[in-house]
C-alpha cells in the first residue's frame, strides 16, 4: 500500500511540476488543454534509434508545444500547420 502512495505522490509531484513551468511561461488564457505522460519517440532527422521521451503537451491558440520532462526538450508545431484536433 505505501509503494502505490509513493508512486501516486511522484506522479502528482510531476505533474504539479509540470502545470508550474507552463503556467509561469503563458497566460491562463492561452492554455486550451495540458495533457501529462505524453510519449515522443524522437525526430526522423535524429541520426541512430528512436529515443523515448516522457513530457507533457499543451495545445495553445497558435499551436502545440511539447516539453520533455527530464530532458527539458521542447518541440512546438505552429497553429497553420496542424489540419485538426479531435
């Protein structure tokens, strides 16, 4: 019981981590919708295997931006490029 707290509490710690760096770096307002526990497996262009990343993605008016949790990457896609969101 007290190793499933744990790993509750650094998933919530994570995500608190998360929601703060976003919140401090946009507007309420420009944050449609932040989902955590996105996995990237890298670029095309990335020269040897595919990398897994963990982060979070956060759609915005003019875009999308994801951030990797422990690597601090970050990727954004501009708005006139993305055909849908479902």
């Amino acid at each position: 019981m007290l190793v499933f707290f744990g790993i509750f509490g650094a998933i919530a710690f994570l995500q608190w981590k998360d929601r703060r760096w976003i919140h401090k770096r946009f507007k309420p307002g420009d944050i449609l919708i932040m989902s955590f526990g996105v996995t990237f497996y890298g670029c095309e262009m990335d020269a040897g295997r595919l990398s897994q990343q963990m982060g979070m993605l956060a759609l915005l008016p003019y875009g999308l931006l994801y951030r990797a949790r422990f690597l601090g990457k970050e990727f954004k896609i501009s708005g006139d490029v993305i055909r849908a969101v479902y």
